[in-house]
C-alpha cells in the first residue's frame, strides 16, 4: 500500500485518488486503465486493508481529491461489511470528505419491470445482497456531493468470473446447464473502468453533475444468450465448445417459454446526458477476451 501524506495545490499535479478493493477484479481494471496516465497518484488499498484506512484519517480532502468504492460490489456479503458501513458513515459525514464514487449494481432492483430500469426508480431488491447495497448507496448519497455509479452484469475472465467458469466448464466436458430466466446486459470491467475514470476527471475538472447513474453495454441479452455467445467464440479454439453448444437447445427451448422474466438491464441516458458517455457493445470485448484466455492457456 503506497501512502502519501502531502497534497500539492498545484492545478496540474497529479489527482489523488484513494482506491478501495484494488485488489478485485474491477479495482484492477480501474487501476491498469490509467496504468500510464500521470493524471492519477493512487493509494491502491486492497480488501483486507480497506477497514483500516477507512478508520484512518487518511479520507480526507487534505490528503486525497476522490475516493472509489471498487471494495462493496465484491465484499458486500462479507461479516465484515456491517463495521465497513459503520466506518462509511462516519467518513461521508465529515466536511472534509472529498467526493466518493461507489460502484453499485442492477442487483438492487427486484427485475419485474418490463422496460430498462432508470436512476429514479425505487430499489427494491430483497436479497441480502441488495440490501447491503443499496443500504451502502443510501450513506454515500447522503453527501450531494458524491456519485453512486450501478452496473450490469460484469465479467473480467479471472477467478471465479462467469466467463471463465463456463470455459472451465467447456474444457472438462462437464454438462452446461443454465436455467436462469434473467435478461440484461453485460458488462466488462474495463469498460466500467472507462467510465467511471471519465466521470471522475470530469468533475475533478469543473462539472457539478452528482447522484446516482447508470452504465451498462448495449444490447440486452438473456443468460443462455450470453452463455451461447461465450460457446460460440469459444468453439473457434476448442471442439469441446462446439458440441457443448449443440447440447443445450433444450435449456434455451426452455427459456423461450419462460413467463417469470426478470429485466436487469439499465437505462443510461443520464450519463450520457450529463458526461458524454455512450455505451459501447459487449461482444467485441468478450471475443477478444475469450481469445486472449486461450492463447494463455
């Protein structure tokens, strides 16, 4: 963990950004995204240090200029979470907190509505999940300065990433059977990278706009769709993939007749609107990082 205790008023030094959970999967694609940009100075802080810097005194606009919640979407089911949100409301009551920027998720919605869910519609997630969360965004929400920025389904191709668990599962000839009923829009982390960095330079350099806003790729799509496209690239590298795509018609017959939809895509007009920020697709990122999976491997 790389502290520094001085902050320059000089209008072009480096902005310090505090970076919670810079150890998970998006904390890492925030970090590497400006890996060469000496517009940042980090204090890269990974989850098993995040309590303690959260209870230090070094979240404060003396010492740093943001600070970034890549820490909850990973840790929110945590035991450890509750003393995080204790530590979370004493920081955003200060004066001094500079602005906090938490990454949030659609988890937080129910899914029964039938079109894109928007910034103003109620949370209403009845998950532990969901409610630590959206309890997390209610204490960062209660400065107006800060901004709550949710999500789609995100993949990386690491760890336990959906991405990479389908090829696992590819690569043992085990059966792929998914028979969740959810439609939405995934989501690298890179691209969340992308936009959040942009939104958070924006209003490092004058723009006022706060609250929350939603990001996600272009193109809704259901589970077995986004299983079928990982199959599909896959199969490009991989036999195996391609009779594990012809195995699960039945399962996406399955899905078409389905009545319980859940909708867990967003509306990103907002951000658009207020930081420029357009959606991109997801596929051309998951092609090449399929790709570059089996090119390690």
């Amino acid at each position: 963990m790389r502290l520094k205790l001085t902050k320059q008023n000089d209008i072009n030094a480096p902005m310090k950004v505090v970076l919670l959970g810079s150890d998970t999967e998006l904390g890492r694609a925030i970090r590497n995204y400006y890996d060469n940009d000496f517009d940042f100075d980090w204090l890269e802080t990974p989850c098993d240090d995040v309590i303690s810097i959260v209870s230090s005194s070094v979240l404060d606009s003396f010492y740093c200029d943001a600070i970034i919640d890549a820490y909850s979407l990973r840790s929110v089911t945590q035991d450890e979470y509750t003393e995080y949100l204790q530590l979370l409301e004493g920081v955003v009551a200060r004066k001094a907190c500079p602005p906090l920027y938490m990454l949030s998720g659609v988890q937080v919605f129910l899914g029964d509505k039938e079109a894109s869910y928007l910034e103003t519609d109620e949370t209403d997630g009845r998950s532990r999940h969901a409610k630590r969360l959206i309890q997390a965004e209610n204490i960062v929400l209660s400065s107006d300065s800060n901004i709550v920025l949710r999500t789609g389904w995100l993949f990386s191709g690491t760890q336990d990433d959906f991405v990479s668990n389908t090829i696992n599962l590819v690569k043992k000839g085990a059966k792929i059977e998914f028979h969740d009923t959810a439609i939405g829009c995934p989501t690298p982390v890179t691209d969340v990278a992308r936009v959040l960095l942009s939104v958070v330079k924006q209003r490092h350099y004058g723009a006022l706009n706060t609250g929350i806003y939603h990001y996600c790729c272009s193109e809704e799509v259901s589970w077995m769709g986004l299983v079928e496209a990982v199959l599909t690239t896959s199969s490009q590298f991989d036999a195996r993939a391609q009779n594990a795509l012809e195995n699960i018609g039945d399962t996406a017959s399955a899905l078409e007749m389905a009545v319980d939809v859940k909708r867990q895509s967003l509306s990103c007009r907002k951000i658009f609107n207020h930081f420029g920020i357009k959606q991109r697709s997801w596929r051309p990122v998951l092609r090449g990082l399929i790709k570059e999976m089996y090119q390690r491997a």
